[in-house]
C-alpha cells in the first residue's frame, strides 16, 4: 500500500483526527510561545546575548523542563490521558497570560524565565500525553504512518507559529509590550486545543488498566524507582535503546548547531537586531520545511529499508552535507543546512518514535516517553554549554563546526553498532 493510501486510511479514523487537530492547534501556539522567548532572549535591542547567556537561557527552559518527566509519566500511566489534553492547555493559557502580564509589568528577567518554566512544566504532561496516545487511534501497521504525520506535522506547525510571531512581532513592536501580545495570543489559541480534545471520549485514550500498579502517591515517592523501571524495560531491547541514542546524538550535535547559528545571524552575519532576527527567521522557514518534507519521504524509505538502516543513513547524510555547507561560513550554507538537518534529523525521530511505540509495552509508555524527553531536551541543553566554553564572541568556530558534522557520522556507525542487524519481515509476517 503507498503511503498516500496509508495517509488517507490514518486520516479516516475520527478520533486520529481529533488527536491530530488537538496537536496541530496546541503546537501552533508553541510556535508562538518560544519565537516571543527567543526575541525575549537573544533579539531585544536592550540586550547583548553572548553564547554563555544563551547556554543559560536553555537550561532554564529545558532543563528543569526535562526534570518533570519522570513525574509527566508516572501520572500519564494512571491518568486519563484526554483529560490531561482538556485541562493542561486550560492551565498553560492561564500561565501564558500571567506571564505576559509580568513582561508588560518589566519584570526582572528571573520572574519572566520563572514562567516561562512554569508554562513548559504543565506542557510536559501535554505532549507525552500525545506520544502515549497514539497507539490508541491507529492500527498498528499504520502506526509509522501516523509517527510521521503526527509529531512532524506539530513541529511544522511550530515553525508556522514561529513565522505567526515574527509577522506578530512587526506589528507589536520588538519591546516588552510586543511580547507581552504574542504571549497572551498563544495563551488564547493553546486554550482553544481543550475544546478539540473535549469531544474525544474520556476513557478513548488510556492507559491500559493494570492492577500490578502502584498507587500514583506511592508512585511519585518512588519516580527514580520508576525511571529504573521503565529504563530496565528497554535495556535488554536493541531496538529501543538504539533509537534513543540516536535520537540523543541527533539532539546534542542540532544543538551544537543552533547556538552556533544563533551566535553567527546576531553578530558575525550582520550587526543588527533586527536584520539578525529576520535571518534566523528564514533560516527557521528551511528548518520547517525539512521537517515536512520527512514526513513524505520516511514512509516511503523504510517501505524500501528497515529502519535499522534509515537512521544511519539519515544521520551520517547530515553530518557529510553539514560540514559541506558550512564550512565557507556563508548564510546561503545555512540556510541550506537549515533544510538538511531538518529533513535527516526528524527522519530520525519519527523512526525512534515508531520503534518505542512498536516495542515498548503500553503500561511502560508514559515512562519511556519521560525517558525520552529527558534526552530530547537534556542533551540541547549540554550542547548549549559546551558550545558556550567553545564558541568565540561572533560565533564563527571550525572546531564546534566540526564536532557536530563529524559527530552525526560518528553516531551513524554507533547506532549500527548498537542495533545490530535483524530480518526483514516478510509480507506475511507483516500483516499479522
């Protein structure tokens, strides 16, 4: 079956495309929510980011960010998972506004990160609550279908909300004011995704009921304990653990790659605010339209290779074409690379994505997932500081440069290395 067939199959399903519209609409808003961080940041007349104060700016919204998981998933294993998707966006709207609130009020910087934390904790729930429920709205065999529409079709509509903000942002303003609107705005539209989740059935998404389960008061006492758990859950599993891996090295190098690129659009390409912020932007536009482009070509890859070979290929194309690209320290490179990275490195992820979907166990999800973010955003967060201690003022370094192209090919070998090979199934097998 083609991969059209495939799409129109997944998006007959009603509650697929209620999922769907409910992640579409909530991403949409995240767009929104990180371009007013970034402008915040690193893009404010009155302030002069350097690498270090950008390595800060990333802990503190992904760090702790990534500490909740483990809590995300000891209650999306026991919780209603489409209540967590009605009362969650409800909560970050009303956070949003308070934020913005703060911002219009000139609040120190400290207050404004505060929030912004606070908005990403109750995210946290969210979106491992969408990875979870997958499972429950598509037929297994479509499930890499859907992994490719899904997540990536969110991230695209990030990138669109991002692009809502830049247009928001000229017509706000780049001061306080301007970013007060654009976090009030993406506060309204998030609330708007609990009305799409409200019409799905309470009890449509999971989890599984499983009386060997701790009580969640029990189970929050124990989270390292359970961690542990779902850690031992995959550790014998190849499969899993390889796509982790790779999923994380793909993380940490796109970090690597991001301050780097930030650093280069706000002080090496050009010297002003603004024309800086209006580069990233398009550099941003090339990263989303990768992103879409996965969508299409991953399903028709691994219908033609096992995923066990798309990974590497994916990111050992991404490191060689990197370095390729960047290595004259042109913007037309970039933006190019932009596009690479965005197409190999969300490859990658709907990949990883399917095979912990496809080999972890139901009960365990939630915490894989916790798992999961932990390395999503905890290894962008490493890359951070480790570009900081590397990069020079203007951001032009070979040697960071090199680190991330090389380190893609590295990873490609690991993941093979770690995957080890296994049969193709066959038609039959597969249909089973």
């Amino acid at each position: 079956m083609s991969i059209v067939s495939d799409l129109r199959a997944v998006l007959r399903g009603r509650d697929f495309r209620r999922l769907f519209a409910t992640r579409l609409v909530s991403q949409f808003s995240d767009g929104v929510f990180q371009f007013a961080v970034a402008g915040y940041a690193f893009f404010t007349p009155e302030k002069q980011a350097s690498a270090a104060e950008a390595a800060v700016a990333f802990a503190v919204l992904l760090l702790p960010y990534s500490f909740l998981g483990p809590f995300a998933g000891v209650f999306i294993d026991r919780w209603s998972r489409r209540q967590i998707l009605v009362i969650a966006p409800v909560v970050r709207g009303t956070l949003l506004v308070a934020t913005a609130l703060l911002v219009a009020l000139n609040a120190p910087d400290w207050c404004f990160y505060a929030a912004a934390l606070a908005v990403l904790g109750v995210n946290r729930f969210f979106l491992s609550a969408l990875s979870a429920s997958l499972p429950h709205v598509v037929e297994g065999e479509r499930l890499l279908v859907a992994n490719a529409v899904t997540p990536t079709s969110g991230t695209v509509a990030t990138f669109i909300g991002a692009g809502a903000g830049f247009l928001l942002r000229l017509a706000f303003g780049p001061e306080h004011s301007g970013t007060a609107g654009l976090l009030v705005i993406s506060g309204v539209v998030f609330g708007l995704s609990a009305l799409i989740a409200s019409t799905m059935r309470r009890d449509l998404l999971g989890p599984s009921y499983d009386p060997n389960l701790p009580q969640a008061r029990q189970a929050v006492r124990h989270v390292f304990t359970g961690l542990i758990d779902g850690a031992r859950h995959i550790a014998h599993m190849r499969a899993p653990t390889a796509a982790l891996g790779s999923m994380a090295a793909h993380r940490f190098l796109y970090g690597l790659t991001i301050v780097m690129t930030v650093m280069l659009y706000r002080y090496y390409f050009t010297h002003d605010v603004e024309a800086g912020l209006s580069e990233v932007t398009w550099w941003l536009v090339t990263t989303g339209v990768g992103f879409f482009v996965a969508v299409l070509i991953t399903p028709w890859a691994t219908k033609r290779f096992r995923i066990e070979t798309w990974i590497p290929i994916m990111l050992a194309t991404g490191g060689v074409l990197e370095l390729v690209l960047c290595l004259p320290f042109r913007q037309p490179g970039f933006l190019v690379t932009g596009f690479i990275l965005g197409v190999t490195g969300q490859s990658v992820k709907i990949c990883a994505d399917t095979i912990v979907q496809r080999d972890v166990e139901d009960a365990y999800l939630g915490r894989v997932f916790s798992i999961y973010d932990m390395l999503f955003n905890g290894m962008l967060v490493l890359a951070a500081a480790i570009a900081a201690a590397l990069l020079p003022a203007d951001g032009k370094s070979y040697t960071v440069l090199l680190i991330a192209s090389l380190g893609y090919v590295v990873s490609a070998i690991a993941y093979r290395l770690v995957a080890g090979v296994t049969p193709r199934p066959t038609p039959q097998e597969a249909t089973r």
